[in-house]
C-alpha cells in the first residue's frame, strides 16, 4: 500500500532501524533519523527523508562507515580539528559541532574543521543547533561539481551551502539563513528526475551548456545571482576543501557516481557567544523586535527560517509526503533488511 504521507514519528522509527540493520550505533542511527526527519519537516525535501536510500547504499558497499572512529584534535583555545574516518555526515558534523559549542561555551568561540567526511545533508541543523545553546552558528561545507562557474558552461563547484543561525527570545524559531550558493541544490533535480518531471528555466544547463527544463538532461546548475553565488561558491570551497586538507570541486568524488570510493568532504563549524560583545546580551531580543517590525512591511513577508518553520507545523498535522518513487525504494530496502515499511 502506497501513502501520500507518512508521520514523522513513524519515518523517524523506520529510518532508525534501517540504519541499525546496515551497521550503524543505535544512538547514531536514532540522531540521524532525527535531523532526516526533521529535514523534511522543514520542507527541505531535497535533503531529507528522501535521501536515505543513498545513504543505506553506500552505508551497504562501504565508501560510507557504519561506525567511524571519529577523533577530535584541539589546535588551540578556540579552534580544532575532527577527522570524520569517513563516517555519515551527519554523525562527523554533529560531532564537529559539538566541538564547537564547547569551546564556544567554555571560552567565546569555537572553530572545527572537518576532513574525511561524507554528505551531511541540510547544513542549517548544525548552525541551529549552536542556536539552540545561546549561541551564534555559522556552518559551511562543500561538494563535489554540479555549478556552471558565472560565464562558464561546464560545471567546476559545488553547490556549496552556508547557514548562519541566531538566537532569538522563541528558542525554537532562531533567525536562519540556509540557502546553497546555486539557483537550487542539486538534489532538487535528483528529485525531479526520480519523479520524471521538468524543472522552471533558468536553473541548469544541458552538456553542451544550453538551458533546459529537462531534469535528466540536466548536467550543471547556474550559480545563485550569476558571479556572487560563484563567488561564494569559491571561497566556501576553499574553507571546506582545501583549508582541511581536502579536495575541492572538480577533484571530489561524484555523490552518485563513484558509489565505492570515499567522499572526502571537509566542513567548517563555527560556534561564537554573542554575549562576549557589546550588544550581545540584548540580540535576542533585538532579533525578534527586528522580525516583529520587518513582518509588519507585509502579508507575505518572512524571516530566513519562517518558511521551514511553517513547513514543521503543517507536517507535523499532516504527515511527511512520500511520493512513488520513494516507497518503492523504501519497500525494496524494507524487504531487503526484513524491517516492515512505516505504515501506521
């Protein structure tokens, strides 16, 4: 039987033991089923439920560790390194950025810099979870190239995110910027593609560079804003890859492709307190007086994070949709694993 959707508790317990099945820590399974699920409560389908099949692949050939000896390497007061062993991002970077909040916590601000990583999904859970403490996050990473450079036609970056999060006086709802430094993230046309849909224009480009609005021909997407998402793209590069002794664009394994070989993706956590500065100890509420003035400029107007946000609230009534496609592949790795689908 096929749902149009399924709750959240329900997809969280499967996901779990999905995880579990193929090798995984009950507590990393259960974190990871977690920020999946609450992905797709966000409305950022691109990086959520959807992509567990991915992960239970490469968790089953290997090129993703099931339990990685992660290991944190202090570099000085504020500032340190975790080496990921190839682990699932979400594992590596939530380590990472646990890191972070600690040093942040015990002495203002914590920077960690992630190697030998692998996907991990939305980057907003890591810089929300240092809001979540009181604190300011800024989170980065990177992957492999899927970006036409500005004035280019073959694709060079990543679709390399950046997410900054602060503390307002609602501990649930911080200020969040999220976004990908192209037009859309790449999984949104791995999306479409598996529904066997077309895309708007102006978001990719076909081989020969020529824009399409046929997801599989699709073979790079356009950078966010022309040369300032390229340029954003650039530099986060550089941060995530190069800075950590990582490779960058081009040089990175394909997500898809190279099922068997290790992603090597770096990241970079950021955790700083806001009360170390002068207006710190007012900045939440300054940041919920400011969303409050800006929302009365208009009906439809929201803060960065009020989309995923209003997204939650619906979900979490509702359900999470899971289109066709999706369950048959859940129900190829229920069967698989012998752990029955998430039907309530």
């Amino acid at each position: 039987m096929y749902p149009n959707s399924v709750s959240a508790d329900a997809l969280r317990i499967w996901i779990s033991r999905v995880f579990v099945a193929v090798g995984m820590p009950d507590v990393d399974a259960e974190r990871s089923a977690g920020q999946l699920v609450q992905t797709s409560l966000w409305g950022i389908d691109s990086h959520g439920v959807s992509r567990v099949p991915h992960y239970l692949n490469r968790l089953r050939r290997g090129s993703i560790k099931a339990r990685p000896n992660l290991a944190f390497e202090p570099t000085g007061p504020a500032t340190g390194n975790v080496d990921g062993d190839h682990g699932l991002g979400f594992v590596v970077c939530t380590f990472a950025e646990d890191r972070a909040i600690e040093m942040a916590l015990a002495g203002g601000a914590g920077i960690v810099g992630v190697r030998n990583s692998s996907h991990c999904g939305a980057i907003g859970l890591y810089s929300r979870r240092a809001a979540e403490k009181d604190l300011i996050g800024i989170s980065f990473t990177h992957a492999n190239s899927f970006v036409i450079p500005h004035e280019g036609n073959r694709p060079f970056f990543g679709t390399n995110p950046i997410s900054i999060a602060i503390p307002t006086t609602d501990p649930a709802r911080p200020l969040c910027l999220d976004m990908a430094t192209s037009v859309v993230p790449m999984n949104r046309i791995h999306n479409a593609r598996r529904e066997n849909r077309t895309v708007p224009p102006g978001l990719g480009v076909d081989k020969n560079g020529r824009d399409t609005t046929d997801a599989r021909a699709i073979a790079a997407l356009k950078p966010m804003g022309g040369h300032k998402g390229y340029a954003m793209a650039f530099v986060i590069d550089m941060l995530c890859g190069p800075l950590n002794g990582m490779p960058y664009g081009p040089h990175l394994n394909k997500m898809y492709e190279e099922l068997d070989e290790y992603r090597r993706l770096g990241s970079l956590m950021i955790a700083f307190d806001p009360r170390r500065f002068f207006g710190g100890a007012g900045l939440a509420a300054a940041a919920f007086a400011a969303i409050a003035e800006v929302k009365g400029q208009g009906e439809r107007v929201l803060y960065p994070g009020e989309p995923e946000y209003e997204s939650e609230a619906r979900r979490l009534r509702d359900g999470i949709p899971v289109e066709p496609g999706l369950w048959a592949q859940y129900a190829e790795w229920s069967e698989r694993l012998a752990i029955p689908l998430p039907i309530e």
